[in-house]
C-alpha cells in the first residue's frame, strides 16, 4: 500500500528520477537514456576489500586507503562512483524532502546484492543523529533499508545500532580526522544485542569515502556479538585520487 501510494504521488514512469525528463516504462531505475549513460556505474576494476572502482592503469587490487587501513568491515560493494550526477541525485533525496527516490536507489542496489549472492541474515542501517533526523524527516540510509529488505526479502532492523554522539561534517577531514571524529560515535539499543548474536549483518548507507563511518558501525556491531558486517553503498568516493590527496 505504501509503495503504490508513493507510486501515485511521484509516478516512477513519467519523470527521470535525475532530470526530471519524461521518460518511459521500460526506462530502468526511472532514469532517462541520457541519465543512464552519464551515471558512472561501478562495473569494471574495484578495490576487493571496500569495493570503490580504481582508476584505469592502477595495477593494485586494493585502493591505497584499504593498503593502509584494515577495516573491520568483511567486504564492501558499491553501485556507482561519487561524481556530479550521482551527487544532485542524493542531495535531493537527503535535503530536497524527494525521500521517494530511495525506492530507486534501493532497486540498484538490490540488483547489485543479486549479482554478488551474498548471503546476510539482518539489514541494518547506518544510523542519523536524532536531531538531524527530525530535521529532515527522515533518515535516507532507513529508507534504503526498507526497500533493499523489500527486494531480498531479508528483515531490516531500524532501531539495533543507535548514534551516540554528535560528530563533525565529514567532508572537509582527511581520513585520520574521520576516522578520529568516528570514534564510538555508536552503539547499541538496550536490551537489543541479542538480536545479533551470531548474525551476519548487511549495513546499508547512501555513500562511502574512507570508511571510517563503516568501520565504526561494523566494530559496534561485531562486539555485541554480530558473526560479520558486509557493506553496501549507493556511491563510492572518487576512487585513489581521493585517498591520494587526503591520506593524511
């Protein structure tokens, strides 16, 4: 009922999700031909730990901020790379009240979980600090879960991991600092850790840069008993020339 009324309000085959041009039922993801093409899918050459595409001519399987830094996470996948188009799609979804473009993110994503196979028994979302949530109406990594737990038919769990501290905006600190600002920034509901005994986790969020966020949530998580956390991301940072400029 939720999604065809979503469906009634912003008809998903009329207007791309993107330029708002008309577009047509078999348009995929509600994106026009153009758009699709611009779009910077992530399907050639990725880091095999954190999943972020690597520039042509990179011979390393591992992003230079993934040589230096072991993550906590098992594995991350992304869906596409963090440049312009992908950038106005996700500030209309988290400051533009376009909440309804998670439904579309989330199929991308889902048809990215089927072409991995993974296997994951519990879907949790990075968690939005409650006053920056009540701001803005909603938290959009909660709104992704609902669709990908939709998608795969897998639980999703809103209310396990908790922000339980207030901490910088992100993107003007270099990955030290992230990771600095990140710490314990998480933790977990009362009485809600049970929920994670032995479970393998998906953690949803809507981008990825050095995954200092990922890596704070997937410590919370494993210490309160969860077997492993998996990552998937909508858009990944701009790939070695970020882990370049900012390895400091």
């Amino acid at each position: 009922m939720k999604r065809w009324l979503v469906d009634l309000v912003y008809p998903p085959n009329i207007y791309c999700i993107s330029c708002n041009a008309p577009i047509f039922k078999g348009d995929t993801y509600s994106l026009c031909q153009n758009c699709r093409e611009e779009i910077l899918w992530i399907n050639e050459k990725v880091c095999t730990i954190c999943g972020k595409a690597l520039q042509r001519g990179y011979e390393e399987n591992e992003c230079l901020d993934c040589k230096s830094i072991k993550h906590l996470f098992s594995k991350g996948y992304s869906c596409v790379t963090y440049g312009s188009k992908e950038k106005e799609i996700l500030y209309n979804l988290k400051y533009n009240k376009k909440g309804y473009l998670s439904f579309k993110l989330s199929e991308i994503m889902g048809d990215r979980l089927s072409v991995e196979n993974l296997e994951f028994d519990l879907i949790i979302p990075v968690p939005m600090n409650r006053t920056k949530k009540n701001k803005r109406g909603y938290n959009q990594a909660e709104l992704l879960c609902k669709g990908i737990s939709r998608i795969c038919h897998i639980q999703y769990c809103k209310d396990v991991l908790i922000r339980e501290k207030e901490t910088e905006v992100m993107n003007k600190l270099g990955r030290n600092a992230r990771r600095e600002n990140m710490k314990d920034a998480f933790g977990i509901a009362n009485g809600k850790s049970k929920v994670l005994t032995s479970k393998k986790i998906l953690l949803v969020d809507d981008i990825f840069t050095t995954g200092s966020t990922a890596d704070e949530c997937a410590r919370t998580l494993i210490e309160n008993g969860a077997a492993n956390v998996q990552v998937i991301i909508f858009a990944s940072g701009l790939n070695n020339k970020y882990d370049i400029e900012n390895k400091n």
